[in-house]
C-alpha cells in the first residue's frame, strides 16, 4: 500500500485546527475576528515565461521557488492560507506577528536572490507585499467545496502592494511598521513613498525592506 501523505500537507494550519476542534459541527457560516498580518509572493513577468516556456519548465520553476517560500515562512512562524498560482498568501498573528513577518519578508528575498544566481530554473523575479489589520478568517463555499479564507481590506490591501512591488522587493504599510519594534524598523524598513489605490478614499505611506543594511 502506498504511503498516503497527511491531510495537513495539503490545508492551512488554521483550517487543520478548526477541523480538529469543531469536526462535523462546522458551521456554514462560521468565521473569526482576527488581527493578523497578511505578506503577498507574486512573480513578475510569469505571463511571458508561461507563454515562451514549456508548461512542465514552468511548472518546476514555480514549485521551486513555493517550496522555498513556504518552508521560510513556516520557521518565521507564519502559515500558508493559499498557493495563488505563482505566488501565496500567508498569514501572521500573534503579538509577535510584526516581527515575524518583517524578518520573514527579509530572508525571503535574500534567499530568493541567492537562487535565482546559481538555480538552473526559468527566472523567478519574486515582489512581496505586506499589511496589517483587523481581518475576518471564515469558511466559505458549500457542501461541495469549502475552505478557509482572510477577508477584508487587509488581504487586498497586501495584494495590491504587492502587484506594484519590483522583483525582490517587499513592500509595506504604515500599520505594519506600527507593530514592527522600533530597532527592526530603524535598521530595515525605509520610507518610498505615498500611494494611491485606485478605489481607495485615502492615500497611504509606503515602506520598503532594504535587505543590505
């Protein structure tokens, strides 16, 4: 009989636990006020690569780099909500979780960078983007399908930094640097800019992880 790998390869930790507390008597409807910091991965130029290359070239490149991100995260204490594709999304809580995340967000460009000079895989150019907030983790779907999501503005807040972030750049907001101790902050995040979002009331300020200090 072949070895069948466990359940919790393939969930979130989050989801795992409320299996494991509630079983059947999941509701349809359950979700939870959280405050968590949300960290987006997005290749860049992954459009190009999926149409130049052959699907298998690129589908090793991107479990590569996935794998590397995710075992970075999971050490800095973070858990992996989703695989989007050619990048992810994972979650950070805890009192902790500003920290955690900002040297997570550290090594994983650092590693990245280091991998993409010596790897023989297609380019896998990496752009992260973080924040911070009051988030609500619930199920969603049906009887068919159902999984645990992060909802709210934090997560698409994230998202969208990440999808002007450069390749090995992290960026970050304010409400991240709030939580981040002082030192950390004084030593890695620098001030870019104020941005914009279509759609959005306010600008905000923007801050970027500078891996060479």
């Amino acid at each position: 009989m072949k070895n069948i790998p466990p359940m919790r390869s393939f969930l979130p930790q989050e989801t795992v636990a409320m299996i494991e507390k509630y079983g059947s008597d999941l509701s349809g409807d359950l979700a939870f006020d959280q405050e968590m910091t949300i960290l987006f991965s997005d290749m860049r130029g992954f459009t190009e690569l999926a149409e130049k290359y052959e699907p298998r070239e690129v589908y090793a490149t991107i479990n590569a780099s996935l794998s590397m991100q995710t075992g970075i995260i999971m050490r800095h204490g973070g858990s992996i909500n989703k695989f989007l594709g050619d990048g992810l999304l994972a979650c950070f809580s805890g009192e902790n979780r500003g920290e955690q995340a900002l040297l997570c967000m550290l090594e994983l460009i650092t590693e990245l960078q280091k991998s993409e000079s010596s790897s023989d895989k297609l380019p896998c150019r990496v752009g992260f983007g973080m924040h911070d907030g009051h988030v609500l983790f619930g199920l969603l779907g049906d009887e068919m399908r159902k999984e645990f999501a992060v909802i709210g503005d934090v997560p698409n807040t994230a998202a969208r930094l990440c999808g002007i972030a450069q390749p090995f750049q992290g960026l970050m907001t304010e409400a991240c640097m709030r939580i981040i101790p002082d030192d950390l902050a004084k030593k890695y995040c620098r001030y870019l800019n104020s941005v914009y979002f279509k759609g959005k009331r306010d600008g905000m300020d923007v801050f970027y992880v500078d891996v060479e200090s």
